[in-house]
C-alpha cells in the first residue's frame, strides 16, 4: 500500500498570500489529521477531518481550515499568511475511529518570507 | 486537557549502549501512549503504542516502553542503540474519549549515537 502523500514538499511564500497544501490518506484510510511543526512551538494539532467532517480543531486562528473530499483526500488551506506560519505541515491518516495509530506523510515544509 | 513533558532535550550515547528516552503526561482522563520518532527531513514514524494491556510495550527497531500509571510516565528504552538510531523521538498522549484522535506531542528528544 502507497503511504500518505503530501504535495507540495516545499513552498515558499510572501506575506499576505494565501496556500493550500494537499494530502492524500492510505487507500482505506477515512481520518485525516494535520499538525503544524515548529523549533519553537514542535508538534500542534491543527484539526482532524473523517468522512468529510472536521472532528477536532486545535488553538489555530480563522486563517487556518481545511476540508475533506468523498475520496478522503484532504487539503489545508491558510490565508493572509505571517512570518510565523513559516513550519513543516505534516498530515496523517488513520483506518477508522479507535485505531488511534496515525500513519504520517512527509510534510510540507513552508516558507513565509 | 492533557500534556507531556519530555525532560531530555538531547541525549548523547554511546554505539551498542543501552538507552532511556523519558516521558512523563498529565491528563484528567484516561490516556493512550504513544512514541513516534522522526528522522532528518521525514514525518513521523509510529515506534509503539500502549492502549491497554500489559504496561511492557515492544515497538520497532529494538525498543520498548513500559507504562506506569502510578508515575504516570512512559519511558522509552532500547538496551543497546545503533548509528541508524539517530533522530528525534517525540512522546505523544490520546485522550481515551472514543472519537477523539487528537495527538497531544512532548516536545520531542534528540538521540545522538556516539560511534
């Protein structure tokens, strides 16, 4: 089975524009999650979508969102972005509720400049 | 709302010595346990997990955790560590609510295996 997919793997982006980053779950896969890494915030979650409904959302302003499609694919979008949106943006799916074992893509990394 | 606490930031060994990588949380509720570690430029990799059962937990790569809910600590262990182990591991809690699959992360321990 492919592992999860992340595209773009590298960005780089002004102040003020807009991103949507794209991940792709293991076939099968109905939860998505995102998390935001950081040197000084590390590891935050951002918000967890299964069957096209968001689940959880994590302490992150409006200009983060996200979706999910019928096929399970997920993208992530930020607006009006800032310096400190500058991390890698790690997705990850799991199988179904109370699997709780996450399989993790290998980011996005995104540079605000 | 639950935390973890990893109170090594960087941990320095030896080839072929053994290791512990310390993780203690804080939660009102219940918890599932977790390690992942993270190689240069990847994402995460799921090494073990505890859900329920025996508190010795075997992963991958050799290493083990053991969950002791009186100290409410879930230290990582590998008795003898290889140049391959280098990387960051990070220590990670679920609130055991059904449903709820958010990840709450320490704030990860760098291992640096001395040849």
């Amino acid at each position: 089975k492919a592992g999860v997919t992340q595209t773009p793997r590298y960005l780089i982006k002004t102040r003020g524009q807009q991103v949507t980053l794209s991940c792709s779950p293991i076939s099968g896969h109905r939860s998505v999650s995102w998390y935001q890494q950081t040197p000084g915030q590390g590891l935050q979650f951002l918000f967890e979508y299964f069957s096209e409904t968001q689940r959880n959302k994590g302490n992150f302003p409006g200009r983060f969102s996200g979706r999910q499609f019928s096929n399970s694919r997920s993208e992530m979008n930020v607006s009006t972005l800032e310096l400190g949106d500058s991390a890698l943006y790690l997705c990850a799916s799991s199988a179904d509720r109370g699997t709780y074992e996450q399989y993790f893509g290998p980011g996005t990394r995104l540079t605000v400049t | 709302a639950q935390s973890v606490t990893q109170l090594d930031s960087q941990v320095p060994v030896f080839e072929e010595a053994p290791v512990e990588l310390r993780c203690n949380y804080s939660s009102s509720v219940s918890v599932y346990l977790f390690w992942y570690v993270q190689y240069p430029n990847q994402g995460l990799q799921l090494l073990l997990k505890y859900l329920s059962g025996s508190t010795l937990v075997k992963g991958i790569n050799g290493f083990e955790a053991e969950f002791n809910k009186s100290q409410t600590s879930f230290h990582l262990r590998k008795p003898s560590v290889h140049i391959s182990d280098t990387a960051e591991y990070f220590c990670a809690v679920i609130s055991a609510n059904f449903g709820n699959e958010k990840l709450t992360f320490g704030t990860g321990t760098r291992l640096t295996i001395i040849p």
